[in-house]
C-alpha cells in the first residue's frame, strides 16, 4: 500500500511540474531527453518529497528507494547508445492551456495599463502578481484532478488502455481548454476597459491603490464565484435550513467544474472496459470502443409503446401562455455541447428571471454543459437487457436513430434550454420531456416550434408531455417562485404562491415508459423537480427495476424535499437501493455506501444543495442494498 502510495506521489508530481510520464519500461534516451535540465538532484528531490508525502515509511526505506531512483538515472553516454523505443505520454493538455491562459493575461494587462498613469516597473509588477495568482488557483484547484487521473492510469492493467485513457482525457479536455479560453477573455475584455476607465477618471489616487484596484478587478472576475440570493422574502422555508441561491462560477472553478465531470466519466468507462476486456476481447470489441465511438450512418430504431400519448404535445404551435408576455429571443452560443448541430434560437423571458437572464447574458444554461459531456462520455448499456431503442407516441418508429443509442430524458423541463440543446445534437436518438407550467412551456415550445420550421426531424425526435410526475395520475396546483419564474413546485408554496387559476395533472414514469412489452433504453435522464423527486422514483419503480436508466443528473435540494414531507436521505436511498452508484457533479470519484450515508443526512441537517450524478450498477451477482440509515440507527 504505502509503494502504490509513492508511486501515486511520483506521478501526481510529475503531472504538476510538466505532466508528462514516460511509461511502461524505462526508456533511456527519452528519459535523459525530458529530464535533461534536473535529471539527478531534481528526481532525488522528486522522490523525497513523495516519500515524505506518504507520512509512514520509515527512514531506512526511504533512503534505500531514493538512492534506487538517483541511481537508476542515467549517464548521458548510455543515453546516447541506448535503443529507442516509443512510449505514450500522459500529457492532457494543463500545462499548454495554463501558458495560453497565463500568456493572455500579460498580453492584455499591458495593453490595458499603457495609459500616462502607469509606469514599465506598474506594468510588471502587475502582469507578475496576477500571472502568479492565477497559476496558483488553477494548481490549487486541479491537484486533486491530477491525483484522480493518476490513480485511474495506475489501475488499468494494459499498456494499450493507459494509453488509450491518455488520449481520451485529451481529445476530451481541448474543447473544454478552448471554451475556458474564450470566456476569459471576454473576462479580460470586460477587465480592460475598467483598468482604462480606472486609469482614466483616478487622477489623484495613489499608483499602489490604482495598481491594487487593477489586481481586483482581474481576480474578481477569475477566481471568485458570483452568488445571488434566489429566495422570496415573503416565502417561509424549514427552520435551519439553507438560503438558496444561484452561482455563477468563476473562469477557474467553471473549468475544473467541467474537466472533473469529464475525468469521472472517462474514468468510470476506463475502468469499466479494463474490467470486462476479456469478455469484449471473446465478442470481438472493446467496450470503450461501443461506449465512445460514433457510428457514421444513423440506423432505423425499434419502439416501446408510449403511455397516455394522448397529452402529448403535437408540435404544430406553441403550448400554454404566459400572460401577455412575448419572446424575447436569443441564439445558443456555438460550441462543443451541440457536437456539430445548428445552434436552435431561444424564446426567453422579457423580464427578470433567473434562467433567461443567465442565457441572454451567456448564450447557455451552465448544468446543460454537465448534461452533454456526460452524453459523450457515459458507457453505452443498451445490450444490457431488453430495450427498445426510441418511445413511440405515433410516428417516432418512422424517424431514425441518434449515432449513439438511447434516449435523453427531461423531468422539470422549465423553458426548455437542455431540451433544445439536446434536440440538435445529431447523435441523441430522442428526447422526452415533462413540464407543467403554462408559462414555461409557452416559452419552449415557442423555441421548438422556431427549430421544427428548420429541420421537420426535431418533430419526430420529441415527446414532450406538458404534465408533472408523481407517484399517481391526479390534479394538483403550482406555485413559482418570484424572480426566477422558472422554478415552479408541485402542491407546495415553498417557493412561492400558487399561480393564479392554474392545475396540472401528474402523470408517472411507469405509465409512460412501462406500457409496452419493453422499455426504451434511456442513456441518461436529468431530474429536477424542486422536491418532488421522491414522488416521480416512487411513480417509477418498475422502470427502475428493468435496468433501462442508464444515467442520471439529479438535483438534491433538501428544504424543498421537507416540504414535500421527504428527505435526502429518502431521496438518495431511493437510487441506491434501485442500485445507482452516485456522486456529486463536482468529483469525479462515486461514493461508497458510508460516504454516501454521511453525505445524505448532513445534507438534512444542513440544508445545502448539491448537483449529483448517478450510474446504474450493472455488475452481475451484486447482493441487494438496504435502504441508507443516519447515525442514530432509524430508518428515513
């Protein structure tokens, strides 16, 4: 344990001064070559610091290992005479992103600081301050990235898949370098112009002051989240809970937000395909292979009937209203999510709220981001059972499927920014999707209607249901909350008062994807139903059971589960008894039983809300679980 341990610690400090490994034996002419400038103090050094880091070695050991790596480095004489011999790197890409990022930075700090107030000696010292806080945050906030990475590239048993997995963090991490990028400099932009103004309209203040001002403004704008109270004043919520709120990440925390999701899904299929590859290897592929790879030609799909297909949409104008409100619209951002489709135009709200101001301000909601890299990334389980390959309301047989199996599901669809996003992507079969407030689905529809004119293929590809799910077919009201309009609840004014004449039906999962002789194979399902989730699993125990979720994105938000007299710890028992290995959006490591057990019912005590994704477990032979319990030994 303790050598796997330093092992780790080479590695992960290897990663941190320039993340690239030579692997498998050593190769001595490469090695010499990469380590040239500090090939024998800085390993010892390197190797030191590792030990160290372990904390229960003993000394005599420690020597021993560290005189072992000094005296494995080599001479250059034996450099030059030895073989050549070709090996992967594990270089994913950190250290070229943190020198553009760190590059543009200067660029733009000298060109934003070149008015009469600001001297050479200014101009350096704040590029220098600035350059070397942004490398600290981002090394702060990727260490335990780089340690995951490097504890996956350990476990996998084969030369090939190391490599394999270094190619896939790469391939997966440009885009999301690229887009990181991009927003900082419309951050920097935006820094520019207050510099200058700074420069400017402060004649009197102190050249320390103007430089301190420029430095805030800078990490401001990176390194510091932007939070906004989202509750109403008026609207009473459980005694000793949290304030929701809704956070707009900084440049770094967004980045390592989407490269975490990203290693955890590329992780898990890793580790998945490493564990199954001599039964992939029998049948004559790689499992990795089928999960990420993309057929070029798009396959007629085979149905599961559809239940209570007569509420459904049919597509032809716009549903429900909003008042005498009308679109205001705006065009999705290009970028990655879509992989390669149009970018739909967005009917957004003329008047603040939340998630339509989010949108006119970034051209995307930021948790449909989590959404599409796990589409990419998540292994493909379609041939795990009996699973039809689309839902069928009449006319969905006739379409063709995605270039990758499975469904997207939508439950809580609000004005449709996911659902949207979804429908152009070339590679998503089909999307169904539940939404009960008149308001919003005026707003989506609107927005789909806009794409069903351009391509006539998004029609076929949709079932939207404008109902809730419950446990039961019934009647019930919605409230909304005040400033964020979106966000609606089911029988329920935690949120708000209850809109005014209005009554939704719930319908449940069961009906609607159990009425066949088989379910469709769902890849992934997002959830977030603002505390009615307990009751939607409740109404779709039977689907659970089949196996035909592959995936879900949930929101865990425990005042609004109080209110519908359920818990986290109901919530999450739910998924982990129906065998869903779970963990928060933000790791990329799934939780074990007692992490997941301490995770629930602090999340009751105190109040805080949490993004989770949840992998159905499909390892044969897998003993039921029992239903998590809190330390006081009962049973939620």
């Amino acid at each position: 344990m303790q050598i796997c341990r330093l092992s780790i610690a080479l590695l992960i400090s290897t990663i941190d001064v320039g993340f690239s490994l030579l692997r498998g034996r050593p190769d001595e002419a490469a090695a010499t070559q990469t380590l040239k400038a500090s090939r024998s103090a800085a390993t010892a050094t390197l190797a030191e610091q590792a030990l160290a880091a372990t904390g229960s070695l003993g000394k005599a050991v420690a020597k021993s290992l560290v005189a072992k790596v000094a005296q494995a480095q080599p001479s250059n004489t034996q450099a030059l005479a030895a073989p050549t011999q070709t090996h992967q790197k594990v270089d994913v890409g950190f250290s070229q992103f943190e020198k553009n990022l760190t590059d543009r930075l200067d660029a733009t700090v000298k060109q934003a600081s070149t008015g009469a107030r600001w001297t050479k000696s200014m101009q350096a010292e704040l590029s220098k301050n600035m350059t070397d806080t942004l490398k600290e945050s981002i090394k702060s906030s990727l260490q335990p990235l780089k340690l995951n990475i490097a504890k996956t590239w350990m476990a996998l048993p084969q030369d090939s898949q190391k490599d394999e997995y270094v190619v896939q963090l790469r391939s997966s991490f440009m885009s999301i370098f690229a887009d990181a990028l991009e927003n900082a400099g419309k951050h920097l932009s935006r820094s520019l112009e207050h510099i200058d103004s700074l420069s400017k309209t402060t004649d009197e203040m102190a050249s320390a002051d103007l430089l301190s001002k420029a430095e805030q403004d800078i990490a401001d704008r990176f390194l510091v989240d932007h939070c906004y109270e989202m509750n109403d004043k008026k609207t009473k919520k459980p005694s000793g809970s949290a304030d929701h709120k809704l956070c707009m990440k900084s440049v770094v925390h967004a980045l390592t937000h989407r490269l975490n999701d990203t290693l955890g899904l590329i992780s898990m299929t890793m580790r998945f395909d490493s564990g199954a590859m001599s039964l992939a290897q029998k049948k004559g592929g790689s499992l990795l292979q089928n999960s990420t790879s993309q057929s070029s030609s798009k396959i007629p799909g085979m149905c599961a009937q559809g239940g209570i297909c007569e509420v459904v949409w049919d597509g032809k104008a716009p549903h429900g209203k909003d008042g005498k409100n009308v679109c205001e619209w705006k065009k999705m951002a290009p970028g990655w999510y879509l992989d390669g489709g149009k970018a739909p135009d967005l009917c957004l709200r003329s008047y603040p709220d939340a998630v339509s101001d989010h949108f006119k301000a970034q051209g995307f909601w930021h948790s449909c981001m989590d959404l599409a890299a796990a589409w990419n990334k998540l292994p493909d389980t379609s041939k795990a059972g009996q699973f039809a390959d689309r839902l069928d309301c009449g006319g969905q047989c006739s379409s063709e499927n995605g270039t990758k199996p499975g469904i997207y599901v939508d439950v809580g669809a609000n004005i449709g920014t996911c659902v949207t996003q979804m429908l152009a992507r070339q590679d998503v079969a089909q999307v169904v999707a539940f939404e009960p407030s008149p308001a919003n689905l005026f707003y989506m529809t609107s927005s789909i209607t806009k794409m069903i004119q351009g391509d006539a293929r998004v029609a076929k590809n949709l079932l939207l249901y404008p109902n809730a799910l419950g446990s039961e077919r019934s009647m019930h009201t919605l409230s909304e909350q005040p400033g964020n309009a979106g966000n609606t609840g089911v029988n329920t004014t935690v949120m708000g008062a209850p809109m005014k004449g209005v009554q939704v039906e719930t319908i449940t999962l069961d009906q609607v994807f159990m009425s066949g002789s088989k379910p469709p194979y769902i890849h992934l399902m997002k959830v977030d139903a603002q505390g009615y989730e307990v009751k939607i699993l409740q109404g779709g125990k039977r689907l659970l059971a089949s196996g035909a979720v592959n995936a879900m994105h949930i929101e865990v938000a425990p005042w609004w589960l109080a209110a519908q007299k359920t818990s986290s710890v109901e919530y999450l028992s739910l998924l982990h008894v129906s065998m869903f290995d779970l963990r928060p959006t933000n790791s990329p490591t799934f939780l074990s039983t007692a992490e997941l057990t301490k995770l629930a019912c602090d999340l009751d005590k105190n109040g805080k809300m949490v993004d989770m994704f949840a992998l159905r477990n499909r390892v044969q032979g897998s003993l039921a679980r029992p239903p998590l319990r809190c330390s006081a030994g009962v049973r939620v």
